[in-house]
C-alpha cells in the first residue's frame, strides 16, 4: 500500500504524515505497530520527497524518549541524508 501511495502521488506530494498503529488500528508508539515506517520514509526519499514529515501523536512521560529515539533511527537510515 505505502508503494502504491507514493508511485501514485510521487511529485505531488506536498505533506506527509506518518504515525504506526496495532493490529486493531490503535495508534502507538512508532516501531511498536504494524506499519512499516523505515519502508514509507525510504519511499518518500526515493520520490524526491523533500517536505515535512508530521507525525503527530499524543505523548506521555517514558513515552516521550522512545518516540523521539525511534524517529531518530527512521530518519537516520541508509540512503535518507
């Protein structure tokens, strides 16, 4: 779905939003569900995506660190610089 999505609106994406989610749909922390999100940043990059990557979800005390390292690893990833 995330290549489908990408090849579809390639250039035209102007804003790109990113959150993960279990396997009943609940958002949770990224890394801790079922989306791919390594695979969806590499997308984006490989389309030449070079806007905003929001990824808005409501955070909490120990929740904080392990969110901000987990988009850290995401954004650090071969080939994303």
């Amino acid at each position: 779905m995330i290549d489908e999505a990408v090849d579809l609106m390639g250039a035209e994406t102007v804003l790109a939003h990113a959150k993960d989610i279990d396997a009943t749909g609940k958002v949770v922390a990224p890394g801790q569900g079922v989306v791919e999100l390594g695979h969806f940043v590499k997308a984006l990059h490989k389309a030449g995506y070079k806007g905003a990557l929001v990824a808005l979800r409501e955070i909490t005390g120990k929740d904080t660190a392990h969110t901000a390292e987990a988009w850290r690893k995401l954004l650090d990833l071969p080939g994303i610089k």
